[in-house]
C-alpha cells in the first residue's frame, strides 16, 4: 500500500492517500515507510515551496526526451521494474497511472518482461533502513517520473548521498545532500510553523517533540549556508538559535562561524554532524502527531530533514518527561539508540589466585582480631566481595591472555591481604580521612597526578614536558648502578637485589625528560616497576623506575594524547587523543593491538574495568563507550553529560560506572542494564578526578572548584531498581535530590583537584597544585 502511495503521489493525488489508516505494527516497519517517504519526497524538495504540485499530465508525456545518456537505459530499466512489480500486485490503476506519466509504451515494457519481473520482484521487499542502493533506487525513480518545477534539475550526486551519505568519507558527497533545497525564503516560515505547532500539543507530547527543535536548525542553517543563502541563514540563525537548549550552546558558537559553504568543506565536527545521525527517544503517539502535523501541510522540506538526517528510535509507551529527556539528552549526536546497549557484558571480577599467606611472628599478628591468618582476603560486603567461586557474569578467565604472576607480584598480593585487614570500613557514620598532596610552585603547570597502588610514589606530569616521580615514604628513589660496578657484584648473594642499587643517587624525586609537549596523562604499573606517561607531542612513552630512563616511545597517535591507564593487571595499557580514537597496547608491541573507533571528538578520559576485558573512554563529544577488548566492539555508548567528559571510575565490583564532565555533574551507570541510574550535583566547575573506597562504599569526586566531596555509593546504587520495563524502554526515574546522597565537603584553600586516591586502609589521598 505504500506503493499505492508512492505512485499516487506522483500523479499529484498526495492528499487523497495521505494519512490512510496504516499503523505500522513495528518499528521496523516504521523506518521502512520513512524510507520509502523519502524517496517519494526527494523529488518534492525541488518544487517551489517544497510542496509538490499536481502537474498535467500530458506535461509529462509531451516532454521532448533529453538526448540518449548511459544513465537513461538504467533509470528505463529502473521504472520497468517498477512497473512490474505494481502489476505483479495487483495494483493496475497505480502502474496506469505510472506509465502515462513517465510516458512508457505498454510494448517496452513486455518486452522487458522476465528481466523486469526478477528486478522488480527485489525492489519492494529489499526496502530496509540500511539499504542503500534499495533507497537510490527509489529516488532515482522519484527523479525520472516527477517533471521538475524548476529549472534545475537535483544533481545526480544527491540520491548518491541521500543512498548511501553514511558511508561516504568524501566531504563534498557528504555536503552535496543539503543541496536538495526549497524557498530559502520559507525556511523561517517552516520552522515558526513546527514551533507553534509543538508548544500547542499537549503537555506530555511537547517534551518528547521539542527534542527534534535543536538537529532541525541545524540542518536547515546549514542547507542554507550550503545554497549560498547567506542573509537568510544569518536571519534564521538569530531568530532561532535562542530557543535551543543551553547546552547546546558551545555547538550554537561554532555553527555561527559558518557562514559560507567554503567554511563548511574543513569542518569535522560539522561533517561528523552530517554523517551521524541525530538519535531521538520518541513515543510512538508523539511520533505519529509529529508525522500526521508534517504530511497535512505537506511540510516537505522538514519531512526529508527527518527522514535523511534524523533517526527516531520509536519505543511503546508513556511519552516521558522533560526531566526525564534533558538528564539522557546533550551529547553531539543525541541519544545512544538502545540496541547500542543490549549487547552482553561480563562485568564481574575473575577469580583471584589462590595465594598462601605465610605465618608471621611479628606483632601484627597479635593485632589480627581472629588470631589466625587469611589464606585469602577478609570477606568484604557485597560491594567489593571477591569469594572464591567464580562470579557467574565474570569473564573466562582465559578470555584475553592475561600475564602470570611473578614472586614480586605474589609477595605484594600478600602486603596486600595484610593491609586490607586493617583496613577501616567507610560508611556515612564513618568517613575516610582526606590527605592533601599540594604542589607548590609549579609555574610549569601541573597537569597529571597518579599514585602507586600502594601509596609509595606519585608523579606529576607537566605542562613544560617534564615528568617527576616523588617518594611519599621515608625510602629514597634509587637509580641501578653502572655496568661496571654490576660486574663487581656477587650474584648469588642473598641481598642482590639491594647491592644492585645506588646508593649515591638517592633521592626523594627524580625527573624524566624526552617529551616534547606537556604530558597530559600519568599511569604506574601495578608491579611499580614501569611509569607511562601521555603527551601532547602524539607519543605514549614508557619509563623504567628502576633505572629512570626510557625505555620505549609508542608512536601511533598523530595528534596530542589526552590520557592513557596501564590494565589493573599490567602489560596492557589504553591511550585516547584529539585523534579520536582509543587505542589498545601491550608494553613489547610497537603497534597498538586495538583502535577503538567511534567518538565524534577527543577522546579525554580512559579507563580500564577492574576484570582488564572492557575499556571505557570519555569524549568531548560528551558521550562515554565501553569497548570490548577481546574483539574492539562498542559494548555501551552512555550519553547525558552536558560537556567533555574529564574522569571516569569503576566501582571494585566491576557493576557500575562513574563519570565526571565539565558541568559539574556526576553521573552514575549501571553496566549490565545499560542505564544511567544517578546523577550527583555540587560541584561547579568541571569534575577532574573520581575514585571509589576500596570496598567501593563512598565515592570520592575532586574538582576544579577546589572542593573535594564524597558521596554514599551504597545508597545510591541500592535505591535503584532496574526492573525489566525501565531496561526496555530507557526510561530512568532519578532520585529527585542528590543531596541526600552527599556526605561531606571539603574546600582546598586554592587548589583545584587534580587527582583522588585511596589506600589500601581507605585513606583518602588527593592532589592539585596550588593557584595563588
């Protein structure tokens, strides 16, 4: 029946079918029929106004033929086949219809018969969302059959982009679409008309409709600027470019600077925009109000924006709130769609090896309450708990090869269990105490800050190229010795390991130099043997702690790297840059094992998951992706912040996410379901550095407000329930008040917080340089 239409269509009969009783039972569906609309609409947009007119038909058949081209054999062909497949359905009066507008003889069309009839039988059903020839088709037959209204014809290179725009890293394919223009004189008219009519329908549609305000501006500017309309793209920029959402404001600026189509050729972010489609959350209601509103007053222009530009991820249901759109909505390219965060994600812990803990005779001892040795950790509370049957949505523990441990590592897992006995439990009764690591004249600027996992070393990287690593115990930094004075050493000794060192190069910092930009990023190994650091010089270099040099300089980004973790299991480590793409390394690779590609902007943030086989990144596009590391799949695309995202943190038990951006918030994620089930405000300036408790009982989040605030993660995550209808459709409930949540705040003097850490007893460490 949408065949009906399309031919009907184009015998000017628009509005007899228009808004026929078919309510698509799917969404599949749905997005076909916006399919085939667009292709019956390609060929309106050339028509004055953009609304199709009803042409004579003899006009039709007395057009003189053009002379004979390549392309007319195939657009012949083309409308045979759908000929064909009219009659094959039974639909005699629209293939009449048809034919006497495109001025075919009955005889061509036999004579094409068994070819025709096999074309044709593929071009209805092959009709899918991604098709991309099946859509060129269509709109080339749209093209041939409708006499143009005005003297340009469209170019043959729009159905190309209309077809397949997606895939087509070619930047004047991608513009060429927006050259499908109408009256620039009616966009303004257009848009008023959409407006007025959104604020007049009820309250629980305006919400959902007023979501499709912000993408459509956009386009419509920009096929203005396109058209070389530049005083009316500048009028439609000032009338309307103040009802957009605040956030979007930053996007608004750089918009505004595109004023001519030779500005729009160097643009990423706006061809990024282009080739992205713009993600909505509708109801199905809102969505058919929308679509009734646009085809009654054949609204073409608009129409082909939604249909080429937009995609609207249609869900059944109650229509949901303002508040409920505005906490998911502000990243680059709208929404994530929810098939984006179905996939399965393994995010449990493996299993930790089993280490025995030998028996010691020194006081400690005495102080354990049970009198007896763990041969594991201390059972933790369900937040942090890692017992010794395998968690049942933990990874095989040979998914990705993970490197063995070695005596060091099972000597520091023992340190570590007898820590964590002494470890405070942190609760809202019982908060950790906040040790301030504040770095005093550093005019060179600090710009990175990571501890040790056991709290001995921090480094600092800064804005002059420099890295510094300092020891915060009494034990000074120690080089190895020369070659020659190794030569002199027993081997066999016992205490090898400390002859080796030199004892005249002790000191409480050392500093590496080899980059040659400022080092955005600092990452110790767990081992405490390596140091990565991240610059804007495009390289990731690895540094020997044990002889202060280095060792390797991996050389894949071309542009600055915002920020790069070594795997909580060491030998891998994740680097993301302006490049906008995340790579994975191992330390004795020189090429990265992975490019996460994806982001519509700098990657700022990275993160590992505490089981090493997911990644998470953070962009200035203002979303977040969990990566697979095993096969590089996007696993999770989480959007709601309203500006570049700064940090990211996992909880220990490896079931949620936190991340904090340049707004201030930060919100909370539930990996497994795929949803947004928190959002802490406070802060107000941008958040820099987030960590969880050890038994992942507090958060801790440090911002360039120079506050520090932590906030009940225990609370926050329990009060949620993620019951099968909010992972369906989406939909969040948020805790209408965050306060409740918050536990403490505590100011620096004047020292924004660059970075969090806590001990394995829960100490809490932060660190900034002060800002006189």
């Amino acid at each position: 029946c949408r065949k009906v239409e399309l031919a009907n269509r184009k015998s000017g009969k628009m509005a007899a079918v228009q808004d026929g009783p078919i309510e698509p039972e799917s969404e599949k569906e749905i997005k076909t029929e916006i399919l085939n609309d667009a292709a019956g609409n390609l060929a309106a947009a050339t028509a004055v106004g953009g609304v199709l007119s009803s042409p004579p038909v003899s006009a039709a058949v007395g057009t003189p033929k053009p002379t004979s081209t390549p392309t007319e054999g195939k657009d012949q062909q083309t409308l045979l086949a759908v000929l064909q497949f009219l009659k094959k359905n039974k639909l005699v009066e629209s293939a009449e219809i048809l034919r006497r507008e495109a001025g075919l003889l009955e005889e061509s069309e036999d004579s094409q018969g068994p070819d025709a009839g096999g074309a044709g039988s593929g071009v209805g059903p092959s009709v899918e969302p991604d098709s991309g020839d099946a859509t060129s088709l269509l709109s080339r037959v749209s093209c041939a059959s409708t006499p143009s209204a005005t003297p340009t014809p469209i170019p043959a290179k729009v159905t190309v982009a209309a077809g397949g725009g997606d895939n087509q890293p070619d930047v004047s394919v991608v513009l060429s679409a927006y050259s499908q223009q109408g009256d620039p004189a009616l966009y303004q008219v257009y848009y008023s008309g959409l407006k007025k009519f959104i604020e007049s329908v009820l309250d629980c549609h305006r919400a959902e409709l007023s979501q499709v305000f912000y993408p459509l501006f956009v386009h419509m500017y920009l096929e203005l600027v396109y058209n070389n309309h530049e005083n009316e793209a500048k009028s439609f920029f000032e009338k309307f470019h103040g009802d957009q959402e605040c956030y979007y404001r930053d996007d608004l600026r750089v918009l505004s600077g595109l004023t001519k189509k030779e500005h729009m050729k160097g643009n990423e972010t706006l061809l990024d925009f282009r080739t992205s489609k713009f993600v909505l959350r509708i109801s199905r209601d809102s969505y058919q109000l929308l679509k009734r509103h646009l085809q009654e007053r054949q609204n073409n222009q608009i129409w082909n924006i939604i249909q080429e530009h937009l995609y609207i991820d249609i869900f059944d249901g109650m229509p949901r709130s303002k508040s409920q759109i505005d906490s998911m909505s502000g990243s680059l390219a709208g929404e994530a769609r929810r098939e984006a965060n179905k996939a399965k994600v393994f995010y449990g812990l493996l299993k930790e090896p089993e280490i025995e803990v030998p028996l010691d005779d020194e006081d400690e001892e005495a102080e354990n309450e049970e009198g007896k040795p763990k041969k594991k950790k201390p059972k933790k509370d369900s937040m942090g708990s890692k017992s010794k049957k395998q968690d049942p949505n933990a990874p095989a523990q040979n998914r990705i090869p993970l490197p063995e441990l070695k005596d060091s590592d099972k000597l520091d897992k023992i340190m570590n269990m007898k820590e964590a006995t002494k470890r405070v439990r942190l609760g809202p009764d019982n908060l950790p105490s906040i040790c301030f690591y504040t770095f005093l004249n550093a005019y060179q600027g600090l710009t990175a800050v990571d501890f040790t996992d056991d709290s001995s070393l921090i480094v600092g990287g800064f804005a002059d190229s420099t890295v510094r690593v300092w020891s915060v115990t009494p034990k000074k930094l120690r080089g190895v010795k020369s070659a020659a004075d190794l030569s002199l050493i027993d081997k066999e000794s016992d205490d090898v390991l400390e002859r080796i060192m030199d004892e005249k190069t002790a000191s409480e910092s050392k500093i590496l130099y080899g980059h040659s930009g400022p080092v955005y990023g600092t990452s110790f190994s767990p081992d405490r043997n390596y140091l990565l650091s991240c610059s804007e010089d495009g390289t990731v270099r690895l540094w020997s702690l044990q002889t202060f040099t280095c060792l390797v300089g991996y050389k894949g980004h071309n542009y600055p790297v915002w920020d790069t973790q070594f795997s909580p299991y060491g030998y891998y480590f994740v680097s993301g840059g302006h490049d906008r793409v995340a790579r994975l390394w191992a330390t004795d690779h020189y090429q990265p094992l992975r490019m996460f590609a994806g982001h519509l902007a700098d990657v700022t943030s990275t993160r590992f998951h505490p089981n090493s086989n997911y990644v998470a990144t953070g962009s200035a596009d203002r979303t977040i992706r969990l990566w697979d590391v095993l096969n590089g799949n996007c696993v999770r695309i989480f959007t709601g912040h309203k500006g570049p995202i700064h940090s990211l943190a996992f909880s220990p038990n490896g079931k949620f996410l936190a991340s904090g951006a340049t707004d201030g918030r930060v919100l909370l994620w539930d990996i497994g379901h795929g949803l947004m089930i928190g959002e802490l405000k406070g802060h107000t300036d941008t958040v820099y550095a987030l960590k969880f408790s050890r038994d992942g009982e507090i958060l801790a989040s440090g911002s360039m407000d120079n506050t520090v605030r932590l906030w009940d993660s225990v609370k926050a995550f329990d009060d949620i329930e993620t019951d099968d209808f909010t992972a369906a459709t989406g939909h969040i409930h948020l805790p209408e008040n965050s306060q409740e949540l918050l536990l403490g705040t505590y100011m620096t003097k004047s020292t924004p917080v660059v970075h969090l850490h806590f001990t394995r007893r829960n100490l809490l460490l932060a660190a900034g340089a002060y800002n006189p």
